[in-house]
C-alpha cells in the first residue's frame, strides 16, 4: 500500500485499515487523531474503514503551547 | 469574592488564569507551574506526530485529565480554512470542544489576521464549537466576533512571546466598555505587573505562557501570576481612586502641633 502520511511517501505492505496504521506506529493508545483526505476519522471508525491506495493521511496529537 | 462568577460557555470557573503549555524545560517543571498557578483551563496546540519518534512524550500524558478544561489552538493555521481544519481535528480528540482561534499571518509579529479570525470564528460556531478568538485589541473587531457568537474575545496585550505588556490600555477598556462576554487578554505578558494592570482595566480573565514558562523560576512566576490575578480583579472592582495632580493629606489637617 502506497500512502501519505504526514507528508512522508510510505509503502506499508501489511496495513489494510486504519486501526493497523495507527498500530504500525504503536499510537494506538495515545491521545491521537486521525484525518484522511481532510476529513477527520472517528477512533471508533478505526477499524472499518479501509486503506486506499494513494490516501493522504494525517496522525495528529497534542503538543504544548499557548 | 461574592458574585464575582467568571463564567464561560456555562461553565463556572474559579480561576481568571489561563495557562499556556509551550516552552517548558520539562514536565516536571510545568507540572509545578500549572500547579502553582491555580489555572483550571489550559492551551495546547495541535501538530503531526513525530513518525521518527512515534513513542516521544504527548503533552497530556503527564497530567491528570479530570482536573482540567482544555483550550486547544490553531497554531500554524494562515486562513480561517486551516484553523477549522485544526478545531475539527481537536474536537475528534474527544477532550474538549473549546477552540483558541489563532490565525496569524505574519512571521515576524504573529499578530492575529482580523478577516480570516473572524470568518473561522463565524464558522466554529455554526458547527457547535466554543469558540474563543485570540484577537487584535480592537473593538470594533472584538463586537463583530462577540456578534458572530464568540464565547469569549481574547485581545492581545502585545505580540505573542514579546513581554511588552499592555500596550494599548486605552483599547482594552473600551473592550470592556463594550463587551457582553467575557474578555480575557492574551499574549505578550512580561511579569506580574502587566497582569494587575490588565485586570485593573476590567478583563475578565488573562491568558499567558511564555512569562511563565521561560521565567527563571516558572514555578514562582505562576504564583506570582495567580496573585497579581485575583489582586487586579480585587483593586478593579474596589475602584481605585483619582488621580491628583498635587497631594492631598492622609491625616487632619488641624491640630498640628506646630504653627
């Protein structure tokens, strides 16, 4: 599977969903978000929803700041 | 301090401190900032993780969630496009459906874009969230968002890291003057100072970071911030006295022993 994410070019062979990308990073019990394509993927859409070919993705968190 | 509510959004806070998360040297030091302090709401912002160093520290892991109210911003957003695009991806966090709106279009000053605040705040509103725009100290600008259905407005004191304090005093209270939601100053706080005199103006609430965080003892800073707080509000709403030009006795002016 060919992705974006977070504006890095990735090939990830073993990644189908959302839930498995979010593994991938080992995220999946941190504060993260979630947005493909712009919009934004529930935590508990994770599972469902399939990873396309070519998909821009976002894995987003919490940082400081003011 | 009776009937002295400071409220947001219906929610009742004890506080008129808010408190920045950026900039400190570590967790611990900020932990004992934000407890100092007293702040029951707190500002983060929102950015990629780290794909490199996915296990690094998020900020919220060191804090005890249940204790706090979240105020995250849309730091790096230009337009007011990219600043909905942050709050949505806040929101979906499921922490907190309040949103600092922070769009600021030049480098060097980082002073909020006006236009593009005020159509992103428009526009947070319409999808449920509680806005609260960092604005410029304008008035006019401060009661268009308050219109566009702003919980609260959070005028600059100066630019966002610079320490210069109040500069515009005279637009603060006209601020006030005007405002039917809170108003809470935010951005370029030096010291305690700066914060009485914010409050003395009749702000409702003070936001800061940076005089804290990068203070050499940020944990004496954040006392000193929550007392020159509740001082301001104190002195405001006791009504100081007028300004004379000559001086005027403290005592009687008969019976002095002396002719």
């Amino acid at each position: 599977m060919r992705l974006t994410v977070n504006g890095e070019e990735k090939r990830l062979p073993h990644v189908k969903n959302v839930a498995e990308l979010v593994a991938h990073y080992k995220l999946e019990d941190k504060l993260v978000v979630v947005e493909i394509d712009g919009d934004v993927v529930d935590r508990s859409e994770w599972q469902s929803m399939e990873l396309q070919e070519g998909m821009s993705i976002e894995l987003v968190h919490f940082v400081g700041g003011g | 301090m009776m009937n002295d509510d400071f409220v947001i959004a219906d929610v009742k806070l004890k506080s008129r401190l808010f408190l920045g998360t950026g900039r400190f040297a570590n967790p611990t030091v900020q932990n004992e900032a934000i407890a100092a302090s007293g702040t029951e709401v707190l500002t983060f912002a929102i950015r990629r993780v780290n794909l490199q160093e996915p296990n690094e520290d998020g900020i919220l892991q060191h804090l005890d969630l249940d204790r706090f109210r979240f105020l995250p911003n849309t730091s790096g957003a230009k337009t007011a496009e990219e600043a909905v695009r942050i709050a949505r991806l806040a929101r979906a966090s499921g922490i907190s459906n309040w949103i600092k709106v922070e769009i600021c279009a030049n480098d060097k000053t980082l002073l909020p874009d006006p236009v593009e605040t005020l159509k992103a705040t428009e526009q947070l509103v319409k999808e449920g969230f509680v806005a609260l725009p960092y604005t410029s100290d304008d008035p006019i600008l401060c009661k268009h968002l308050e219109e566009a259905g702003a919980a609260a407005v959070m005028p600059g004191a100066s630019p966002i890291g610079t320490g210069l304090g109040v500069l515009n005093p005279y637009n603060l209270s006209l601020i006030v003057e005007e405002a039917n939601v809170p108003v809470i100053v935010d951005a370029g706080i030096g010291s305690a100072k700066d914060v009485v005199e914010a409050m003395e103006l009749g702000v409702d609430g003070v936001l800061l970071n940076t005089a804290v965080a990068e203070a050499k003892d940020p944990a004496k800073m954040a006392k000193a911030m929550k007392l020159a707080v509740e001082a301001g509000r104190y002195s405001y709403l006791a009504g100081r006295i007028e300004k004379r030009r000559y001086a005027k006795a403290s005592s009687s002016t008969t019976g002095y022993l002396s002719k």
